[in-house]
C-alpha cells in the first residue's frame, strides 16, 4: 500500500518559494499598472516664473530698440520691437510644419529653413507655404519691465494692429 499523502505535500522550501514567486509577481503587476496610470494620467502643471510655460522677464522696455529682434532661447520666443515701438513676442515655430524659424537680420525677415517659408518682423507670411502668420504670446509691461506669458500662444490667421503691445 502507498502512502499519497505525502506526493500532495509541499516541503517548506517549496511552500516558500511559491510563495516568493507570488509576491514577486504581485509586485510587478503592481509596478506595471503604476508605470501605465503615470503614462496615462495627464500632468498638472503650473506655469513657471521665468522658463517657456510660464511668465519670462524680458527685460526694461528701453533694452529693446525699435526695429530690433531679440531672440529668447528659454522661451521659445522672439520679442520683436516695431519701428513704431511696439512689441510683439512671436513663436519660433513657423506656422506650416513647426521647424524652428531663425531671425535673419540682414534680410529683416524670419526665414523657415524647413520649406522656405518667409515671414517679416511682425509674423507675417510673405513667402508661403506656411499657411498663417506666427503664433503669439500674450505681452505686459508692468513698471517699464516687458513680460511675456508662453503658456497660451495664441494662434492668429493674420495680423490686427491691435496685437501690437504699446508701452
């Protein structure tokens, strides 16, 4: 007669390393699920002082003569002074597939190494195919200090004089 109790029982070493192996992978589903809801759950961020998502201090009005173009590496912007003395803080990305636009000061104008867009001083198409005028942020200036807030562009279909910021 044989004994089949004990073919049914578990030693302790095997008891524990089933176990183990159950924790081991609750652990990872865990670590997966928590990965994927990160992944999934969108951000809640606040705009920052001084960096693109948030207000950049460009400087005292008097820094910026007119007709000058000052780019603004951390904030994805140009801050253009008009010859009239208005500013305009414009995005660096051109309008038709988002190539960053360098500022051509011998030629005046915003040239899309891209497609060949062209665009002048205030982010005005003149040489398609970007489809509309660069994009905008919102300007103040408070105590003679020009302010730029990049976290709402505001996407134009052509120019209104009344987007020029006057100090």
């Amino acid at each position: 007669m044989s004994n089949d109790s004990t073919d049914a029982t578990l030693t302790r070493r095997e008891a524990i390393l089933s176990l183990g192996g159950k924790i081991v992978s609750v652990i990872i589903l865990a670590e997966c699920a928590g990965v994927a809801a990160l992944f999934l759950w969108p951000r809640k961020t606040k705009p920052r002082e001084g960096g693109y998502g948030g207000v950049i201090t460009a400087g005292p009005v008097d820094n910026f003569a007119p007709g000058q173009v000052t780019p603004f590496a951390k904030g994805q912007f140009y801050l253009a002074r008009l010859d009239d003395g208005g500013f305009l803080a414009l995005s660096r990305k051109c309008t038709h597939l988002g190539c960053t636009v360098p500022w051509d000061e011998k030629a005046k104008r915003f040239a899309c190494p891209c497609h060949a867009s062209a665009f002048d001083q205030r982010g005005v198409v003149f040489s398609p195919p970007a489809p509309r005028p660069l994009d905008l942020y919102p300007i103040r200036i408070e105590n003679g200090i020009v302010k730029v807030d990049t976290s709402t562009p505001i996407v134009r279909e052509k120019f209104d004089p009344s987007q020029v910021v006057r100090a």
